[in-house]
C-alpha cells in the first residue's frame, strides 16, 4: 500500500498547491473539508478546484460529509471517529491507497492545526497506514514525526509524575485530547 498524503491548501496560488502535489506523487486529492469553498480563496471551491485539478491529471473526491471536522456541540473527534459513515469512509480510503496515491485536502497549513492530522490520519496510523503531509515549503513529514512533536508538546510539568508505566499509544491518546480542546479554543 502507499502512503496516504495530506496537504492544507492554506493561501496557495492554484499553480503552487498543484506543483505540491505532483512533487508529492498525488494522484487523487481526497478533500475532507465539511464545507468545501472558501471566500477567502475561491480557487479551492470544490467546482473550480475539481476543474484545476483534472486538466493536471489528478483525480478529485469529496469526503467531508463523512471525514469533516465539524463536532456537534459539545462532540469531540473520539465520536465522529466512532460513526459508520467515517470507518466506512477510512476503509475506501485505504483501498484507494491500494491502487493509487491519495492525499487528504483541507484548509489548514499546518499538520497539527487541522482535524485531517487530528482526527483523520491519527485513526489511519493507529490502523498500521503510512501516512506522509506534505507541507508548504515543499517539504515532508513522516506522521510518526508530527505524533512525536505531539508528544514533546504536552510533555509539560507533569512529565515526571506521570506514570512511568504508560505506554506510547496511552500517552499519544491523552496528547491528541489535548490537542483538540486546545483547537477548539481557536
């Protein structure tokens, strides 16, 4: 299987988003925005966005019913992960990943800034998928590196008091609770 790519279209001209993923080898941008316009940059409205991507020979799909980041009011990422709709939508995903290289689009540059890290890519690497973000500057980020700065994050003073015999996966789960309260602060 291939690693599955993420990307955030942030303020890009359509020219750099596009050159990012063909240097990133994408062949089809799995949008995961609930709502896929945007004012701001109407370049990445799913109409236009589709069209731009075609004639550079990269596929398109919305997910962002299934995949979007949008918690009810007082949900968090732990129930959206837990619908139907979403592990039925990780699985196409994954199988995408059999034949093609996919990458998940949403608005946000940074990785760890956005619910395609906090929410999507966190339940496919806890599925054993490579999962690789392709950020602005061109280059990459290997997912075990974005968990690992996670990680060095929430470290914070109870570092030495916490009990040693937590393990990785334990100490990550609390790691990205932390990150979500803290995005929704925003």
């Amino acid at each position: 299987m291939k690693p599955i790519k993420t990307i955030g279209h942030s303020n890009h001209p359509i020219e750099r988003f596009v050159d990012l993923l063909k240097a990133g080898g994408v062949a089809l941008l799995v949008d995961v925005r609930s709502m896929p316009y945007s004012r701001r940059f109407p370049q990445f409205g799913k109409e236009r966005l589709a069209k731009s991507l075609a004639a550079a020979g990269i596929g398109y799909v919305h997910e962002g019913a299934a995949l979007g980041g949008k918690p009810e009011s007082g949900g968090d990422y732990d129930a959206l992960a837990a619908r139907p709709a979403f592990k039925e939508a990780l699985g196409r995903l994954i199988e995408r990943a059999e034949e093609t290289t996919p990458c998940l689009m949403c608005a946000e540059k940074e990785p760890l800034d956005c619910h395609r890290t906090v929410l999507v890519s966190r339940r496919l690497a806890e599925r054993g998928v490579a999962v690789d973000h392709l950020l602005a500057d061109g280059g990459t980020r290997p997912h075990r590196d974005v968990e690992e700065a996670l990680l060095a994050r929430n470290a914070g003073p109870d570092l030495f008091d916490a009990d040693s015999s937590e393990d990785r996966p334990a100490r990550l789960a609390r790691a990205w609770q932390a990150r979500e309260r803290a995005m929704k602060r925003r």
